[in-house]
C-alpha cells in the first residue's frame, strides 16, 4: 500500500472536517495521527473536538472576559478558548 502525498493528506484532513458532525471518536484519531505523521497543524480544526475522548459533539457555554468555553456532551470536559479581537 502506498502513502498518500502530503498534499494528498492536507485534502483529506480539509474534507473530514468540512462534515464532522456524523463522525466517530475514533474517526477523529485516524485523522489527527495522519497530520502528525506528515506534521500538519491542524490549528483551528482543534478546536472541533474534544481533547480528552476526541468525539465532536460539543456544546457552546459562555463567553466571559474573551475566553470561549464549550464543553463536550460525550464526558463533560471543558475547554477553553482565548478570542482574538
């Protein structure tokens, strides 16, 4: 089997997350291990699912002092955001 390009990995890791609200946790594994083999930051997208059980069922908080905070509905996590003006 041969390893895709990595700007073949850069169009799948851009389509993931374009629909990742029908994916699973361990979907979200499979496709953060493929952008730290090829050393892709995912930057932003982070921010799409849960850091502890990966799943992407998040749900919004509040907003206190530029700081976000959303919280996952699979283990209750919360996460917290800086907002940039």
């Amino acid at each position: 089997m041969k390893k895709p390009s990595k700007t073949e990995a850069e169009k799948e890791i851009k389509e993931f997350f374009e629909n990742i609200k029908n994916k699973s946790a361990n979907d979200v594994k499979k496709i953060k291990k493929i952008a730290m083999s090829y050393n892709l930051p995912l930057k932003n997208l982070r921010k799409k699912f849960c850091k502890k059980c990966y799943s992407p069922n998040l749900k919004f908080k509040s907003i206190k002092k530029k700081i976000k905070t959303t919280e996952c509905e699979n283990c209750g996590t919360l996460m917290r955001w800086k907002i940039k003006n």
